[in-house]
C-alpha cells in the first residue's frame, strides 16, 4: 500500500527521538525554575523562554507526527491537517518573538537586521518567518487540495 515504508519509518523514529529529547530539555528546565536559586532577571527569563519555547518546538513536533501518519495512511487532505499547519505557523511565529527578545541584548552575535546601541534583532529570526509562512501555505494548499477532492467526488 505505502510505497516508501522505510521512509515514514525513519520519519516515525526520528520525530520520536526528538519529542523524548525535547520533553526531557522542558522537564529539566521546569525542574530548574522550581529548584534552583535565581537571582537575577537574566536567569529567570531564560529559563522561562525556554520552558514556553520548548513547549511550542514540543507541540510542533506532536502535530508534525500526527500529519505524517496521516499521509501514510493516504489520506493526507483532511481538515484537522489545515488546522495542524495553521497552529504550527502560529507556533513558529511566537518562537520568533520569544527568539527576537531573547537574542535583543546580545549585540555584535551574527548578523544584525536592526541595531541599536541596547541591542539588535538578528537576520536569523526571518528563517523562523520563513517557516512561519510556508507552513500557512502548506495549510492553503491542504484547503485548496480539500475543496478539489470533493468537487471532484461529486463529479459522476
């Protein structure tokens, strides 16, 4: 039935090794924030970002494997699929903003967009924009995918 079965395998383990890695680095960083002594501002946002960051990349992951069974299982044009793609270009968007305020003070750390003498904002954080929007394209696509599979159904 699925031609590409050792592909979708590969798919399966590797998404499963990084939700297990990534919900390990979330615990750990909770742990932190509970029994750690942080005593600056710096600290606690940091750990902070990195609990909601690593639980939004641990959503991203989550959805991204529910869409690949979907497609193995060929039936990959289904509503609950747009809405996947949708929340996860929402979740990437929000990793660029918490990315932006997290790398802001960091001057002269790569490549600056915008610079100024408290901080900058890094060219990198368009690869997160990037991603952001392919995902709402990839969400269109499924939609426009939709709605030709069921005109296409009603065709005698």
């Amino acid at each position: 039935m699925v031609k590409n079965k050792s592909f979708f395998n590969m798919m399966r383990v590797i998404l499963n090794i990084s939700i297990i890695v990534l919900a390990m680095t979330v615990v750990g960083a909770i742990l932190t924030a509970l029994f750690s002594e942080i005593d600056n501002l710096s600290r606690i946002s940091n750990v902070v970002m990195s609990i909601i960051g690593g639980a939004l990349i641990l959503y991203i992951l989550i959805s991204l494997k529910s869409i690949v069974k979907t497609v193995e299982e060929r039936n990959p044009f289904i509503a609950s699929n747009i809405k996947k793609f949708k929340h996860i270009a929402y979740s990437i968007f929000a990793i660029a903003f918490l990315y932006t305020i997290a790398t802001y003070p960091q001057s002269n750390s790569g490549i600056e967009l915008i610079a100024t003498p408290y901080g900058s904002i890094k060219i990198s954080v368009f690869i997160f924009i990037v991603l952001g929007f392919l995902a709402l394209l990839l969400a269109e696509i499924f939609s426009q995918a939709i709605k030709i599979k069921d005109e296409n159904d009603m065709t005698i």
